[in-house]
C-alpha cells in the first residue's frame, strides 16, 4: 500500500501542477488578449491617421503640382523678357563699341588739327622772330648811326 499512496500523491502533485499550469495558461491568455485588444485599437487609430495623412499629402501634391505648373507657365512667359533683355544689352555693347571708336576717331582727327594748327602758328612765328633777328643788327647799326649824327649836330651847334 505504500506504493499506492506514493502513486496517490503523485498523481494529486500531477493534478495540482497541471491546474496551476492551466491557471497560468488562462492568466497569459487572458493578458495576450487584452494585448492584442489594446494592438487592435493602436492599429485602427494608426488606419485613420495615415488615411487623414494620406488625403492631406494627396492634397500637398496636388497644389505642389499647381505651383510647378503655373511657375514653369511664368518662366516660359519670362523667357521673352530675358531674350529682349539680353539684345537689349547686344544693342548698348555695340552702341559703346561705335561710341568708342568714334571718339577715339574724333580724338585723332581733333588731335591732327590741333597739331597741323600749331604747327602753321609757330611757322610764321619762327620766321617772324628769324626776321627780327636779322634785323636787329640792321637797327642796331641805324640806332648808332643816328646818335652819332645827333651828336655830330650838337657839336656843331656847340661849336656855333
């Protein structure tokens, strides 16, 4: 009999660890459930946030599109501008470039005037002054002759 009563006791601990294991199965069951409840609910709000989110950049893209369309339509309507600015340009650089070449053509021919000119005063100058100093000895000679005949006449007056 005492190995009945072993046998006895065993299945009673058997029993006992098995009903605590079921306990402990419910216990977890019950906890994953209320975690799979609780993952459920996160899941549905996540649904309606990315479903919100999704209509929002729907409509983000939809006005970036617009935009994109309406400043490529006002780049294109720019680019008549820009061309006409930059001919515009063309025309000053060509204006300055004959401006210059015309001053620089003016500055020549006002420098060969002012050269030739210069040239015809000093020329009658130099004869002039090359007169004078030929003729300087010729004055000089009658200013000599003159004072000796005036002082040929006071002595003669003097003597008188």
């Amino acid at each position: 009999m005492e190995n009945s009563w072993i046998i006895e006791a065993s299945v009673a601990i058997a029993a006992i660890a098995f009903v605590a294991l079921v306990v402990f199965l419910i216990m977890t069951l019950r906890s994953v459930s209320a975690l799979l409840g609780q993952t459920n609910g996160i899941m549905r709000e996540i649904q309606q946030q990315v479903s919100g989110l999704s209509a929002e950049a729907t409509e983000v893209l939809r006005h970036t599109n617009e935009v994109t369309v309406d400043v490529r339509n006002k780049l294109h309507s720019i680019d008549s501008v820009v061309y006409s600015v930059k001919n515009v340009g063309d025309a000053v650089e060509e204006i300055t470039s004959s401006l210059k070449q015309a001053s620089a053509s003016v500055a020549g021919t006002v420098r060969s005037k002012v050269v030739e000119t210069v040239k015809q005063v000093e020329a009658p100058t130099e004869d002039k002054v090359v007169k004078v100093m030929q003729a300087v000895p010729v004055v000089i000679d009658l200013w000599n002759s003159f004072r000796n005949r005036k002082s040929m006449k006071s002595s003669t007056l003097s003597k008188a």
